[in-house]
C-alpha cells in the first residue's frame, strides 16, 4: 500500500509502466501513483534499470555471482 504523507490516504494507481530516466542510459521502470485526495503523486519504482546497450563501456552480460 501506498500512502501519502500529506493526508495519510492510500494512494491510487494513476499509470502503469512509467519510465524513471535516471543519467544518460539508465530508465527504472515504475508506476504513477495519486492521493485523491490532495492530488499528491509518487513513482514506485524497483533498483533494477533498463540500460541502454548502445551505450559504451556498458556490459549486457551477467557477471560471475548471477551465472552461478
């Protein structure tokens, strides 16, 4: 559950598959969230970026302790 720290309302989905750009090549995916109330809004999102693979000096590959 979501909650906004303004009204101590849950909050509500507003959309879905919210893209987070975080520096160049980094986007988190998310959600949009809203307190119906005050109007307030959030992104949820989780620590694992999309990275752009174009990108140089970026690996796509799994390193040692995820292959195992």
């Amino acid at each position: 559950m979501i909650v906004c720290v303004n009204c101590k309302q849950e909050m509500t989905c507003k959309k879905t598959g919210y893209g987070v750009r975080w520096h160049k090549d980094h986007y988190y995916p998310g959600d949009l969230f809203i307190c119906k109330n005050c109007g307030n809004e959030v992104i949820v999102t989780n620590n694992v970026p999309i990275v752009n693979s174009k990108s140089p000096g970026l690996s796509m590959t799994k390193n040692k302790e995820q292959n195992d």
